[in-house]
C-alpha cells in the first residue's frame, strides 16, 4: 500500500510527458523488429564477421562524430534535434526494406542514417530528460516510465513473431517505420530548449582519456559492451535453441518481460530511499552470474529460467543505474550535455573493442563464450561512481 501511495504522489513536468511519449512510440517501432535483427543481419550476410563488422563500423563512426553532433544540437535547439533524428529514421528503415537487392549499398545507407539519428537524438534525449526530471522522485519517475516501456516491449516481439511467421521481416520493417513517423506528433509540443555543447572536439577527447574520468568511462565501456551482447548474441543464440522459430521467441520474450515489470516499480520506489551505487552494485553481481548462467542453457525452459533472473539482474542495473546517470548529469548544471557526451562516447568505444576481443574469440571457440565476456565486463558497472 506504501508502494502505490508514493506513486501517486509523483508528478511529470508536461515537457518530459511528451518527450517519452515520443521516445515509447519510437520504442515501440523499434522493439517490434530489434528482436530479430541481429538474425536478419546474419541471414543475409551470412557470416557472423560481418555482422560484428556491422556493429564495430555503426558504433565508431558514431564515437568518434558525437562531439560535432553535440555542436550541431546547440544550433539546432533540442527540440528541433529529436525531430530531425526521427526523420532520419526513415531511410534508416528504407535501407533494410530493400537490404536483400543490394547489401553493400543499403548497409552504407543503414549507416549514414543511423549516425545522423544517434547524433541527432541521443545527446539532446538525455539532456533534456535530465533538465525536464524531478531530482527527489525521479527512481519513480523512470521506473514508471520504463515500465510503460516494457507493457509495449511485451507487445512488440509477439507481434513481430506473428509477421515474421505469416510474411517476411520487410513487412515488419513497415509496422516499425509506421511507429516511428507517428512519434513526431509528442516531439512537436516539447517547449524550446537550447543547451550550447561548450567543448570542441579535442577537448571532448581530451576529457574522455583525462584520468578524473577513468573510473566513469570504464564503467559505461562495460555497459556498452554488456549491452551489446545482450540484444546481438544472445537473440542469435536462443534463435538456434528454439528451432529458428519466430512465434516462439516472440512470446518467449513477451513473457520474460511480462515478470519483471510489476518487479521494476518496485525497484524504481528502492531508488528514492536506497543509495543508488548500492544498488547498481547489486545488479552487476547479479547480471554478472546470468551471464555464467547462460553458458549452459540447452533447451526453451532452461532459456525462460535463466532469462527471468536476468531480468531481475537488468532491472535492479538499469533503473538504478540510467537514474544515477540522469542525477549526475542534471548536478553538472550547465554541463550536462558534455558529461552525455562522455557517457555516449565511452558506451560505444566499449562496444567496439570488446567485438574486436569477441571477433578473435569466436575463431577459436563457440557463441556461449560471449556470455563469459559479458559476465566479467558487467562488474565493472560497478565503478561508476
């Protein structure tokens, strides 16, 4: 009773109402083929390198431009910044619509035009989520918010299963892009809002190795990387488990998420009361062990097992730690686009050289080894700080 009197009592500023009405609508065009992805990837290239190579080239080229795209949302304003990135989205999905006629060139394509939405939405996202959030409620704020995500994430796989059984992944890519253009009418009641990124970009580069900001870049390295791990191989492995069938995975997925939503309202209220860092803590251990768990997962009821304590392990991390992240980046005050910057760049930097280290591993070993990398990059969550 406790639990939903404090619920009642958070309020939303009306701009961040709108900010992630836009983001869960994105979400929700994202989610319903982000599943399958990965699968996609390795159906048409038809090589596990590649789709590494895939990963490594998106998240470089997005590291090492996001200093300039933080220039560009100074003179842009936010609010113009999250809508062009949405309009970017299109040919984004355009590319892999067409994927199967040419490869080489609608991956190219694939790339450009998610550089131009990562620069143009997650900086100026983060933000202004960090401006628009309430700093004595905002655990239950974002895990209200997050758990609205996750209803539509439950959604999202079981009906991309259904297309992807009935019709084809392009038919999918539709229902996405339709999701995404929809998302534009929140994004055009936001309030102006302008944040100047101060830094150039080698002083951006020059902060990311500073010694001040060791500990903070290793630990979002790590999330970058577990991360990636989470939503590339680990689909890609279960996908095998369970015979390559879609439908199944789609409700498989629906129902792991299904139990931990009433979990992370729980946690999100823990936030306000709990010290962050202990928590973020905890859920590194947590995740850390999943991982090793999934090592030795066989059949679909070992997936299920293992897959919902990991979603405990998720959701104590992620609310916890995305509303650490939120708190320090509103405490730098006027710096609080350079630190998203920081954040940014350290996540995807992760990314890439832990597919180099996966890259050279997979010669010599199976999939599952993933998982053991996975596992000890998620204890280092723990020294952000």
């Amino acid at each position: 009773m406790q639990l939903i009197k404090d619920f009642k009592q958070v309020h939303f500023a009306k701009g961040l109402i709108n900010l992630y009405v836009g983001k869960l609508l994105l979400d929700f065009g994202g989610n319903i083929f982000a599943l399958f992805f990965p699968i996609f990837l390795y159906q048409q290239y038809k090589d596990i390198n590649l789709v590494i190579v895939y990963y490594i080239v998106g998240s470089l080229l997005y590291a090492l431009t996001l200093p300039l795209g933080a220039k560009l949302m100074g003179r842009l304003g936010i609010k113009k910044s999250l809508i062009l990135s949405t309009v970017f989205r299109i040919p984004y999905f355009a590319a892999f619509y067409f994927f199967p006629l040419n490869p080489v060139l609608f991956t190219m394509i694939a790339w450009l035009s998610n550089l131009c939405v990562r620069n143009l939405f997650w900086v100026p996202f983060h933000t202004e989520s960090a401006k628009l959030s309430d700093k004595k409620n905002r655990g239950k704020q974002f895990s209200i918010l997050f758990s609205i995500a996750s209803v539509l994430s439950i959604v999202a796989p079981v009906i991309a299963g259904f297309v992807l059984e009935k019709w084809s992944f392009s038919i999918a890519v539709v229902l996405g892009a339709f999701f995404v253009a929809l998302s534009i009418w929140p994004l055009l009641s936001l309030p102006p809002s302008r944040e100047e990124f101060s830094w150039s970009f080698a002083e951006a580069w020059r902060y990311f190795f500073h010694p001040f900001n060791r500990r903070m870049v290793v630990a979002y390295m790590s999330d970058g990387l577990v991360g990636l791990v989470n939503g590339v191989f680990w689909p890609l492995f279960i996908f095998t488990i369970l015979d390559e069938k879609y439908q199944a995975m789609g409700f498989l997925t629906a129902g792991i998420l299904l139990a931990g939503m009433i979990l992370r309202l729980f946690i999100g209220s823990l936030l306000d009361h709990w010290k962050k860092t202990k928590l973020v803590k905890i859920g590194a251990a947590l995740n850390a062990t999943a991982w090793l768990f999934k090592t030795i997962v066989a059949s679909a009821f070992h997936i299920f097992l293992v897959s919902a304590y990991h979603a405990l392990a998720l959701i104590i991390l992620k609310t916890s730690l995305d509303t650490l992240v939120y708190e320090k980046a509103a405490d730098r005050g006027h710096y609080v686009d350079e630190y998203t910057v920081i954040k940014e760049m350290s996540v995807h930097v992760g990314r890439v050289l832990g597919l180099i280290g996966i890259a050279v591993l997979l010669l010599f070993l199976p999939m599952q080894a993933t998982f053991v990398v996975a596992g000890v990059a998620a204890l280092f969550i723990n020294l952000l700080k």
